[in-house]
C-alpha cells in the first residue's frame, strides 16, 4: 500500500512522496530490528515489503529530476 501511494505520490512535491516512503522505510527497519530475534515471520515481512516502498521511491526521485511543464494546465496560444 505504502509503494502505490508513493507512485501516485508523483504528481505532487517530490519531497512529500519522498520523505513518506523514507518514513515507511524507516518504520519497517525499526520491526526488523525489534523483531528480529523472535519471529523470522516478522522479520521476513518486514524485509520483504521494504522492497517495493524502496523501488518505489528510488523510481520515482529518478523521475523527478527531469523539468515537468504543462502539467495539469494546457498550454494555448492565443
């Protein structure tokens, strides 16, 4: 869920999408740690869902850095 509101995320600011995925990460690095002596389930989970949020994010700062113009306006000569 977290890696489809980071896509989406791409319309608006890139450091709202940005500083959410960064959160999420940070979140489940926090259930790794915690948990990674008394469930491998957790654990595994954790890592796991990490992937995408991180790809996400990754795919999207690439994204952001090539100028968007016209974007939700069109653009008519008059």
């Amino acid at each position: 869920m977290a890696a489809t509101v980071v896509r989406t995320g791409r319309n608006g600011p890139w450091q709202g999408y940005a500083v959410y995925g960064a959160t999420v990460l940070w979140a489940l690095v926090g259930i790794v740690v915690a948990q990674y002596d008394a469930s491998l389930l957790t654990t595994g989970t954790a890592t796991v869902s990490a992937v995408p949020v991180a790809l996400a994010v990754l795919s999207n700062l690439r994204g952001s850095r090539t100028p968007r113009t016209g974007v939700g306006r069109a653009v008519r000569a008059v």
